[in-house]
C-alpha cells in the first residue's frame, strides 16, 4: 500500500510467528512451574491448617477493590490479545490459502515432470518440452497385411491447451487415438494411470505452453486483465507477434520452395515436409491418409490426389473434406472487398461484434442477426426489407423479378424478368399445367449480351427493366466454417448442417494461428478441395 510516496510490502510467515508464539508459552509455563516450586508452603501436619475451606477469605474491601482491578486488568488483557490477534490472522488467511495453492501447484508439476519424463515416458514420443517427436509404428493395408514401417510423427504439445481444453485432453489421454501409436493411458480406457495422475500431467503440459494468438488470452496475461497495456500484456503481445512472424515464415518459405502452390495449401499441410511444429498446426495431420507417415514412407500412401479426401491415418482420424464442404457448411457472408477477411472484431472497437460487410465500393451493408443484408427499405410493418443474392454473390433490391414471383420469394438464381419478353401459356401435354405461366427460360451470359429486338440488352439492362438496383458484391464464403476451424467442436454439440463431433476430434486453431491463414484454409477447402 502506497505509504509517504513509497511501495510497502508486508510479508508474513507463519510458521515463524506459530514458533515465537509456542516459545513464549513454553517459558511462561517453565516460570510458573518454578514459581510453584519455590513459594509453596511447609506443610505443619494439621488438616485443619492445611484445608483451604477453612482458611480465612478475603474482606469485602478487597474483593471490591484489589481483587477487582487484579480481575477486571487481566480480563482487559486478554481481550486486547484477542482483538489484535484476529485481524492479523484474517488479513494472513487469504495469503495462507494461496499459498496452499502455489504449494499444490509445484507439487503437481513436480509429479507431472516425472510422469512425463520418466513414468509414462511421453517424452520418447512427444519429444522434450513438448516440441513434437515420432514414433515407431507398422502399417497395414486393409485386410491387416503388412505394409511397412514407419515413423509416425508425433504432434507438439507445446500448444495442444490452445487447441484443446483440459477435459478433451483428458478425454485423450484416457482412451488414446485408435489406429494410431498414441495409446489409451487412463483407466478408463485401459491405461496404467489414475485419473489423479492425469492431471498431474496436463499440470505440466501447461508449463511449457507457447504464447497463445487470442487477444483475450493476451489481454489477461498481466496483472490487470482488463488492461491491454500492462507490463505483462505487452510482453505477451510481443511473444504472439514473434510467433506468428515465424508461423508466416514458414508458410513463405514452403511456397518460396515450391513446395505448395498456394497460402491456405501451405497452412492445410503445414509441416508435411518441414517437420515444422510436428505438425501440430495441421488440418491435413487428420484429414489426409497417410499424412503423419510422411511423404518419403515406402510403399508411400500419401499421393496428392487424396489430400483432405481421407482420415490421417491408413484406419481414418478425421473425416473427408473432399465435395462436402459447402454442403456442411453453406456460404452465408462475404470476404473483405480490400482482400483481407473481415473477422468477428471491428479494429476501431476490439471485442465488439461487427454487423455489416463492406460493399466492392466500401459502403457498408447492415446484417441482421442472421447474417442476412438489410436494404435501406421497410415494408409496411417497417421492418427493413432484405437485398436478394444474385449469381456472383451480388445483392439486388429488387420487389420483383417477373410477374410470377412475388416479392420475398425469389429463387436465388433467377434472373430479373424483362417486360418485352412474351410469357408462354403451357401446354396441358408439355407442362402438364393447363392455363399457367411458364418462367422464362434461363438466359445465358452470352444471351444476355445478344440483341433482341435490334437492341443489345445487358444483364443491367434487364435489372433495371425489373426495377433493380444491384450491389456489386465481394466473393461469398461462409462464417460458420471460419468460426468452426477458430473454435472447434464439442463433444456432443452440433456444428454446420448436421455436424456432431466425439470427444477430442476437431481442435480450435483460433489461438494458434492468425486469423488470415485461417481464412486462407477456408478458400482453399471451399474452392480447391470442394471441387474433388
């Protein structure tokens, strides 16, 4: 507490204090004893002398004043004892608990460095400190025939509470990662060790942690958790930025090396043929056959044409991404028109949910809370009226597209209707529908750019005909699977369109990996791994 301008610090030991006071009784009670020992009086030999009921008490003059004061002063010392020994013993406690826990903490971690290191030996796989390592491990084809061996490359554990919690960790570590080396350690699964000893172990994973990307975790890691500028949250903001400097280095360098041909193919596979992080920061680890034998492996298993189309290993870890992307997860925003990804945080306001995205021209298009783009209309209800997405991912104002469709129930792909085009009445034997309109039919670009009527009509020249205005639009993508790669899955908890993931599958990259390189995976599994 601040005292004359200057910082006191007070420091309390109790066991030093529990000592003092046990000397001081210990001589009172020698003193007393003494004390006894040389003021008791000779015995004369008469019951009647000795007996204490018949010896003469006290006058009422001394009760009511020596005796009194003697009483009444010891009394009042005992209280003052009390009343000073409490509150220090109330202002020890909160420093007494934590240091119970500081205690228990190191006793954890000294278990848990063991375990690691000697009992279960997790750093034969694991490599020291958790940088990653490999294992021995014999494949087999299918029907259990022998391929070869290998040596499976062990993921870094240096970040593996960034990807996963501690209760997905335990999940692992207690029945292990079937069809591949890591083995089931926990009794639950069969294991050697206790629950207890688990957690000694994930104590001790935590102590080797590389700095965590999330500006949260940044934010928190000083003194003052709401403070972005305290000592301790500077230093993580350095640590993050070294890190991820070093994570686009290596994404660089794997391109410089041809090794990829493209950013999120780099990030998908980053690793594959550096080692780099023991793969640890890779989706292809699990969605790629093969991948964690690496690429020199004979009989080698892992052929380009399989990428994202497999488990991460010859049984399956992870399953295929290959023409069922957008299906699980359907485009539902747009990228940033400037070529970045417009992220969950508004710059000017970090933390704070963005609803908008940004036109080609920068204007900014309200989102509702479903993610649908508002025009600057109302209905009667005035309630705003939603833009319609057109081909390329444009928006268009329309009411109408023809005469067929009314307002709010626009097929996505149809194209706006022209009034000099004539309506066909279908035929009873061609529609099987007597009396109706038939759509137009779908008009292609080259149709669009043709003459009719000796006039050459635009795809503009039909929206405005329709009434339209359209928004020119940045590419579609989808913020569901940006926020699944960032988050993760739960055990039991769905995700996308009929999603569900067990137990310790899919991590969350989000403290682990900038959030451009993860946007680089999204456009590289929508638009490269889609189409196989």
């Amino acid at each position: 507490m601040p005292l004359f301008g200057a910082e006191m610090i007070v420091a309390v030991d109790f066991r030093a204090i529990g000592l003092v006071v046990g000397a001081v009784v210990f001589i009172a009670f020698v003193a007393l004893f003494v004390r006894n020992v040389f003021t008791a009086r000779d015995e004369l030999g008469s019951e009647i002398e000795l007996a204490a009921n018949r010896a003469e008490y006290l006058s009422d003059e001394e009760l009511e004043t020596t005796k009194l004061d003697r009483s009444l002063t010891f009394a009042l010392g005992i209280l003052t004892i009390t009343a000073v020994i409490l509150p220090f013993y109330w202002l020890g406690e909160p420093g007494r608990q934590e240091g119970a826990i500081e205690v228990l903490d190191e006793t954890f971690i000294r278990r848990g460095t063991n375990l690691y290191q000697q009992g279960a030996q997790c750093v034969n796989c694991h490599g020291g400190g958790g940088v990653g390592g490999v294992a021995a491990y014999v494949y087999q084809d299918a029907d259990g025939q022998f391929l070869g061996n290998a040596s499976w490359v062990a993921p870094a554990l240096n970040n593996v509470l960034h990807r996963y919690s501690e209760e997905e960790v335990t999940y692992v570590l207690n029945f292990g990662r079937p069809g591949s080396p890591m083995a089931a350690w926990g009794t639950p699964g069969g294991g050697p060790l206790t629950s207890q000893q688990l957690e000694y172990v994930i104590d001790y994973m935590g102590t080797f942690q590389v700095q965590s990307l999330d500006p949260l975790d940044i934010q928190a890691a000083g003194e003052d958790e709401l403070d972005f500028f305290d000592e301790g949250s500077i230093a993580a903001q350095e640590a993050a930025n070294e890190l991820a400097a070093d994570i686009r280095g290596e994404v660089q360098r794997s391109l410089d090396d041809g090794e990829f041909a493209t950013v999120g193919e780099a990030v998908f596979n980053l690793g594959l043929y550096s080692g780099y992080q023991a793969g640890s920061l890779s989706c292809a680890r699990c969605h790629t056959a093969g991948w964690s034998l690496g690429p020199d492996v004979v009989p080698n298993i892992l052929e380009p044409g399989v990428a994202a189309c497999g488990g991460g290993d010859p049984s399956g870890i992870g399953f295929s991404l290959c023409g069922g992307v957008k299906e699980r997860f359907p485009d539902d925003t747009w990228k940033d028109p400037r070529g970045g990804w417009l992220d969950s945080t508004d710059p000017e306001t970090p933390g704070a949910g963005v609803d908008y995205v940004l036109a080609m021209d920068m204007t900014r298009i309200p989102l509702d809370d479903k993610g649908v783009a508002l025009t600057d209309r109302s209905d009667d209800d005035g309630e705003p009226i939603p833009y319609t997405i057109v081909e390329g991912g444009d928006l268009a104002d329309c009411e109408y597209y023809s005469d067929l469709w009314e307002p709010g129930g626009i097929p996505t792909d149809a194209y706006p209707f022209d009034p000099r085009i004539d309506l066909v009445v279908a035929e009873e034997a061609g529609e099987g529908v007597t009396g109706d309109f038939v759509d137009p039919p779908v008009l292609t670009e080259a149709d669009l750019a043709g003459e009719f009527d000796g006039e050459t009509l635009t795809l503009a020249d039909r929206r405005l005909a329709a009434g339209c205005t359209v928004v020119e639009m940045p590419e579609r993508t989808s913020n569901a699977h940006y926020d699944f790669i960032v988050g993760g899955a739960d055990a039991g908890v769905g995700y996308g369109r009929g999603g569900q993931s067990g137990a310790g599958m899919m991590p969350g990259f989000g403290k682990t990996l900038p959030p451009d390189l993860i946007q680089a995976v999204v456009d590289y599994e929508r638009e490269e791994i889609e189409q196989r």
